[in-house]
C-alpha cells in the first residue's frame, strides 16, 4: 500500500507539473493577442492623429488662401492665388472646387468673396494592415472683404449757358435723383456727398475758406485762384520750408526744417463783364456770392442737398479746372483736419460719423468718387493782378458816392462834376471834400464797382479821351486766362488733365458728363474719366441718364450691409 501510494503521489506531480507547462503556454499566445491587439489600436491613434494633423495644416493652409486671393489690394485671378497656396502643400483642386463672388465695375472690385472645398484623402501607415490603405477628409474656407465706405464729389455746372431752355431744370432734376439714389439704402452713415456748383468759380463759403491761409482776403466773397503747381496735387493747399529774407530754410531747434502751408490767393470781388451804362452795381462777378453756390462739404442730408440744387441759377463763364480741383481737394486726406475744426463751427452741419474723413488713400474700406458734369468747355477766367488787389486805391466813398482823387482836385463818378475849393461845378457844389478816412481800398474799391463803370465815369467823362477809357479797361486791372481754339495748347485744359491725373493717381475714379457740349469739349472730358467709359455724352432729358447709370454704377461698387 505504501508503494501504491508513492506511485500516486508520483503521478499526480508530474500530472500537475505537466498542467502548469501547459497553462504557461496559453498565457504566451494571449499575451502576443493582446500584444497585436495593443499595436493596432497604437497605429491606428497614430494614423488617426496623423490624419488630424494633416487636415489642420491643410485646413490652415485653405484658410490663408482664401484670405489673400479676398484682399482688393491683389490683382490676381482669385482662384490662382488659391491654387498656388494648395499646391504648396500638396493639395491639387481645380477651378469648380473654389467659388469667387465679385462686386465692382470696369476692373474697379470694392467687394470680394473667396471660398475653397476641399476633398483629399491621406495615406494609413498601420492601418492599412487591416484593409485601411488611406483615410479620407474635407476642409472648407472662405474669406470676404468689401468696401464700407464711400466719399463723392458732385461737380455740377451753372455757367451762364445753363440758362438756356430747359437744360438747368432737366440737370436739376436729374441731379436730385441721383442724391436720392445714392443716399438710399446707405446704412451707418457710410456715404457722404459733397457738393460743389461752379461757374466762372468755386466759391467754398466763409467757413471752408477762413480754415486756410490765404492771402488778400476780404468777407464780399469766398472763391481761391490757383495756381499752375496746384492743380498737379490732390491737396488744396501745398506746403514748403520756411526760408528767411536771403531764401536760407529755417529749421527747428532739431536742425529739421520748418514746414509752413503756401499761402493761397483769394479771389477778388469785381466784375469785368458788365456795361457801364446799366450801372456800377455787379452783375456778372468772377466769384459768385450765392449762399446755393457755396461747397456743402460732407452731406448724407439728401433734402438739404437737393434744396441747394433746386435753388441754382446759370450765370458767368466755365471754369471746369478750378471745379474738378475743388473736388478732388475735398476727397483728399489733408482735409481730415479742416473737417474736424468744421463740425465746430455752428454755421456748417457735418454729422459727427464723418469725422475720420475724407480717409486716407491707403484706408481698404473707403472708395472715393468725382461726379464732374458741364455743358461747354473751360473758358475765359479773369484774374486781377496781385497790385490791383493790395493797398488803398485812388476812389473814396463820401456823401453817398464815389469821388475820384486827381492831384487835390475831386471827380464826383456818379454825379461827374468836381469838387473844387476856387470854382463851383454842378451838382458838386456845396459838397465838402472827402476826408482820408473815406478812402477805400483796392479791394474794397472793385467791390463797389464794375471795371467798365470805372473806366468810363472816373476817365472818360472826366477827360474825354476815349484812349483813356480803354487803356483803364486793360491797367491795372485784371489779366485774363484766355480760351484757346487748341485744347492741346489751352492753360486752363492743361490744368484741367493734370487735375484729373492727380486724382486718379490716388485711385479717385472720375465719372464726366458732357451735357449738350462740342466734339471738343466731349474730347476733353473723355480724357479726364477714369476710363473713356466713365465719360457720358448726353443731350436734353437724357442728361438723366448719365446721372442714373453713374449711380447704378456705384450702387454696384459699393456693399450695403
């Protein structure tokens, strides 16, 4: 029995022995399933996390695409800037995958949205042991960018030929719709319009006019003469170094030189027009003196606007250059400070939004337009010379009237007697000599007078000579920028195409409306535009029109949001 026992016990050891081997077997095979099973889900996080930081980079890469073919400052074909930034990275799309919406006119985009789809796939490296050979995905991306803002100047004609029939009525109304046209929808205060009628000149009102340095100034008007360097700059009022009396610039303590604005010459009050025989009074001044002929700067009111507008009557001569320098002026940013010392005054009403224009050139949300309209072609602007204007002049005004001094004898112009202390002459007699104090100046003198009255009652019927009545008609009076047959030649053309160039230079687009005008002066004005396009030729109640689709086409470059 004991031996039997010992045979058990044998027995079950190596039964047991065996048992354990075979159960340490077992554990190896579930540990490498667990092992691959391990392995696989690794590379599957990996081809995962792989996959994900593909889709980022491309996402990002899609993201910057759409952003720079959207910028209006580009000139390239929006869906080639996307392409060349996917390529980049590897990523090939064609044209159908990428969508451009585009707002503008003749190459002129103030809107643009740009997106891009994308559908790729990327390569698995371990899941592809399971049958996964690659992993797709989709990004997608847009991008936009428009103009907010936009800044007019409406340039409209009242010259003396815009009397004639219907034509002032029919500019009038179609000048009205297109205030109305523009100002409609215009949300946030994002359009502003000013105004500018001319003639013979600007005037841009005691406000606008007391913000600049100018030089002969007087209150009886409000209009600037030019000169050539002015109109080949979009500001109104240059600036230079201060140099002393030997012409030596003066600097600041810094050793930097001294900047100081070019003072601007202020346009006399006179008229040379008018005859001396329907009285002294003007009637046909260079500078108008209207209230509805002075600039209204920066307006979103379209009822105070169009009440200007309706208010117009046609007078004077064309001066075309000295409008289209005005309204270029009025779009640039050096007035931005004008602007802000305007919004002060209590006789100008500018809405407070438009304190930050006109904008910068550079500013990417801001587009700036010229409406330049006229019924002829530049002409005949007289100027009086720079003595003509300063100091006191040889007329008093006593009793009522205009006395002339000749030695120490007196010419009553409007009764033409003299006043003498030996002899009595007419009416003259009994009146005492005009005082010092009665003198008046140059300026206040052509003022109160016509050239030609002055010429004829303080000359020729004081001498007789008709050699001195003419001669007074040409010295010291005024000079003349005459109109020349050949616009190619003519001053005030030239100064009209460089005004114009500066404008666009600074990306002003220029519309022109040429109302009922010469093949000439259609020449002239086509040339001035943005592009030949942008100039409307027009007659009678077509002239609305031109406003019309003038104001379609910025309607379309602008985006009302």
């Amino acid at each position: 029995m004991k031996g039997m026992s010992m045979f058990r016990n044998g027995f079950t050891q190596r039964a047991l022995a065996r048992f354990k081997k075979e159960e340490e077997g077992s554990l190896v095979v579930f540990s490498l399933f667990i092992f691959l099973t391990m392995l696989v889900f690794s590379g599957v996080a990996i081809d995962l996390m792989l996959h994900e930081n593909r889709r980022t980079h491309v996402q990002n890469s899609t993201d910057r695409a759409v952003l720079a073919a959207a910028n209006l400052d580009q000139t390239v074909n929006p869906r080639t800037v996307v392409k060349d930034y996917l390529a980049k990275v590897g990523i090939i799309v064609t044209d159908e995958d990428i969508d451009v919406q585009e707002i503008g006119a003749q190459g002129i985009v103030t809107g643009r949205q740009v997106s891009v789809n994308v559908e790729a796939t990327a390569p698995t490296a371990f899941m592809r042991l399971v049958g996964v050979n690659s992993l797709g995905y989709g990004t997608q991306a847009a991008a936009r960018e428009s103009v907010n803002d936009v800044e007019i100047s409406l340039v409209l004609d009242v010259s003396g030929s815009m009397g004639w029939g219907t034509k002032l009525a029919d500019m009038q109304s179609a000048a009205n719709n297109f205030v109305d046209g523009v100002l409609d929808g215009a949300e946030d205060n994002r359009v502003s319009i000013s105004l500018i009628p001319y003639s013979t000149q600007v005037s841009a009102g005691p406000e606008l006019l007391s913000r600049l340095v100018v030089e002969h100034q007087h209150n009886f008007s409000h209009c600037l003469n030019f000169e050539p360097e002015d109109f080949e700059t979009s500001v109104v009022q240059r600036v230079a170094p201060r140099t002393d009396d030997d012409g030596v610039i003066v600097t600041d303590g810094d050793g930097n030189p001294i900047i100081e604005p070019i003072p601007l010459s202020q346009t006399a009050s006179f008229d040379p027009f008018r005859h001396f025989s329907y009285g002294r009074s003007h009637r046909y001044s260079i500078c108008r003196d209207e209230e509805f002929m002075e600039i209204t700067p920066w307006s979103n009111n379209a009822q105070a606007l169009k009440d200007q507008i309706n208010d117009f009557t046609a007078n004077g001569n064309t001066s075309i250059d000295v409008a289209m320098k005005w309204a270029t002026s009025l779009l640039d940013p050096s007035m931005n400070g004008i602007m802000g010392q305007l919004q002060d005054d209590d006789d100008v009403v500018i809405d407070p939004a438009f304190s930050v224009r006109p904008h910068q050139y550079t500013y990417p949300d801001v587009l700036k337009f010229v409406v330049l309209m006229t019924d002829g072609i530049n002409t005949e602007q007289f100027m009086l010379e720079e003595e003509a204007k300063e100091g006191m002049s040889d007329i008093y005004w006593a009793f009522n009237d205009h006395w002339i001094r000749v030695g120490e004898r007196y010419w009553n112009m409007d009764r033409r007697c003299w006043h003498d202390t030996y002899r009595s002459y007419n009416s003259c007699n009994g009146h005492r000599r005009p005082d010092e104090d009665d003198r008046l100046t140059k300026l206040e003198m052509w003022n109160s007078m016509t050239m030609r009255w002055r010429a004829y009652n303080g000359f020729y019927r004081r001498t007789w000579q008709a050699s001195d009545y003419y001669n007074e008609l040409d010295e010291p009076s005024a000079s003349v920028i005459a109109r020349d047959v050949n616009p190619n030649v003519d001053t005030k053309d030239k100064r009209l195409m460089a005004i114009c160039e500066a404008a666009k230079a600074q990306r002003i687009v220029v519309f022109t409306i040429g109302f009922e005008v010469t093949d000439e002066s259609a020449e002239v004005m086509r040339e001035c535009a943005w592009e030949p396009q942008y100039f409307y030729r027009v007659n009678g109640e077509d002239i609305s029109y031109a406003f019309d689709s003038i104001r379609n086409e910025i309607n379309q470059l602008k985006l009302t949001q």
